[in-house]
C-alpha cells in the first residue's frame, strides 16, 4: 500500500497524459444533465469530478452509489459508469437500466464485465491502466479519466487539467514532508476514533479520508460537513467523548461565513474531544487543495495501518460479502 500510495503523483501525470485522447463518439441530443454511477474506490472519483466542476460545469452533476438509475435521465443525459475492475456488481446493474434510457453511456474500467458489455453495444470508453490490487488506490485513475469525459462533451474547458498537472508537481516534491506530516497526525489519533469535519465543499475530501482509514487502518470513523453539522451533530457532543480524535479539513478559501463556524465549532470540541488535530490544504486551486489533502489522508491511513500492525490492502470481509451475494 505505501507503494501505491507513493505512486499517487506518477499515477495523476499518467492519467492526464491519457486523458488528452479521450473522443466521443456523436450524441443526437444536446447534454442537460450528468449522471455518474460509481461505488467505493472507484465512486469518490464521481463526488471528486462533481465538487472541482461545481464553478464550471452549466449542468448538474449527480453521483449515484446503488442499483438505480434514476427516471430522469433520458437522451440528453451524459452518463458515466465508473468501476475500476469492470466487475461492480451495483454499477453492471446500472449499467443495464441506462442502456433503454437513450443516454450517452461512457463507461470508465481497467477490464471486466464493463469494458466488454461497453464494446458489445458500441459504446464509448476508457481502459484504465491494470494491475492495481487496491482499486481505492486508483484515484487519480478515475478523476482524471471522468473529467476527460466532460472535456470531450465540452462542458468543461481544460483549465482543470492544468490545475492537477499542478498538483502532479507539488505533491512529488513533497511527498517526503507529506509523509512525516501524516505519521504526526497519527500519533495524535492513537487509538480514538477519528471524527472528520470539513466544510461543505469539501466533503469529497472528508468521506476519502474516512474511506481510507476505514479499509486501510481497520478503524470506525466517521465525517460530516459544516454547516450543517452545525444543525444537528453539535447536539450530539453535549457530553464529553475522550475516546474521539476530531480532525478538522481546514482551506483558506473555505466561505468566510463557513470558516467563522468552524472557528467557534472547534473550539466548542476542543474540551469534550480526546484530541483535536486542525489540517490546512496547500495550493492556489480547488484541485491542488484537494488532492494535497488527498495525499496527505492516504498517508495518514497508511502510518494508522503499521501503528495498530494491521495489512492496510487487506479486506477480507468484502471479499466474504462479495462472496456470500454471489451465491443468492
């Protein structure tokens, strides 16, 4: 895992140099919606691309993680289906429903079930680069690869791409800081619960790193975002929980008002929480911000993993539920 964590910057460069041969075949009606269905490693991609396109992209861009695809997509629906192993049960399904539906199907896979269903209907895809064990680990993979898809559909310019060509840079060069950095926060965690906050914006970031720290570290952990943490589980903190670490996603360009709630918020946490640890992004855009954070978590979930001697690439237990689904 430190491995392909360390890879993280080659794999966005990799990426982005794929990304600038993604064509789409003709659609015969105009685009008035994005719909992208992905699950675990392979659907952050999807709540990443809707958050960095959020200032750009005229059309709303909605993230499904279940069986469904919802009635409104029709023929002016841009619809992606994200599954690195080309094999996600929930995403196949998907799949299956959009085929009536006269969407733009572009399904994104390194192989499996997804990029041979997608040849047998002459729909347009990309193959992502195989052999990754840990699909969670492909992040770049799929980002890139969504945001391509958008940039061919035109609507999105290619500005972003500059922005993670960026982050590409920064993060190799510091990848040394960044690492030393998150084995600091980790020893601040200990053995609490990690508690996520960040700002709303953001939340893509949050459930990552709940997601990494889930699988990797073996540990519960949970996020939610400001400000509407603020309506409901401030509540919850009434009493004192000195078994929670809570980690704050902190970003300068957070919205003043957001920023402001956090401040009091925090300080509200600081007596009742077992440790509270406050991160700041790095970066002049959306992306280089996000994927600094990115790195920065990936890291933090790996130093978890050796401080609690546990495998971070192991999931035994998905590979049990998967097995257990494929016999009902």
């Amino acid at each position: 895992m430190n491995k392909m964590i360390e890879r993280f910057p080659a794999q966005l460069e990799e990426a982005l140099q794929r990304a600038t041969a993604t064509t789409l075949q003709k659609h015969s009606a105009p685009f008035r919606s994005v719909f992208i269905s992905g699950l675990g490693g392979s659907g952050i991609g999807g709540n990443f691309v809707q958050e960095l396109v959020r200032s750009e992209c005229k059309l709303p861009v909605v993230v499904s993680k279940g069986y469904y695809a919802p009635r409104w997509v029709n023929k002016h629906t841009l619809a992606i289906c994200s599954s690195y192993s080309g094999n996600t049960e929930e995403t196949l399904s998907t799949f299956e429903q959009l085929l009536s539906t006269g969407a733009k199907i572009v399904c994104i896979a390194s192989g499996g079930k997804l990029i041979d269903l997608a040849k047998q209907h002459q729909l347009d895809y990309i193959e992502l680069t195989p052999g990754w064990s840990s699909p969670r680990a492909c992040l770049g993979f799929s980002v890139v690869a969504q945001l391509s898809v958008l940039r061919a559909a035109k609507l999105i310019s290619g500005r972003i791409f500059g922005q993670v060509t960026r982050s590409a840079t920064s993060l190799s060069k510091d990848q040394a800081n960044i690492s030393k950095k998150a084995l600091q926060i980790s020893h601040q965690i200990g053995s609490r619960t990690p508690v996520i906050y960040s700002a709303d914006h953001l939340e893509s970031v949050a459930v990552r790193w709940r997601q990494q720290i889930n699988e990797n570290s073996k540990m519960l952990c949970w996020h939610h975002v400001l400000p509407e943490m603020n309506h409901n589980e401030l509540v919850g903190w009434k009493h004192d929980h000195p078994e929670v670490a809570t980690i704050w996603l902190r970003n300068k360009d957070d919205f003043q008002r957001t920023s402001i709630r956090m401040d009091i918020t925090k300080g509200i946490l600081e007596s009742k929480a077992g440790a509270t640890i406050e991160v700041w992004s790095k970066g002049k855009s959306l992306a280089e911000q996000m994927f600094y954070l990115v790195h920065l978590g990936d890291w933090l979930s790996y130093h978890l993993s050796q401080d609690r001697k546990v495998d971070p690439v192991e999931i035994e237990v998905i590979d049990y539920l998967k097995n257990a689904l494929s016999k009902v």
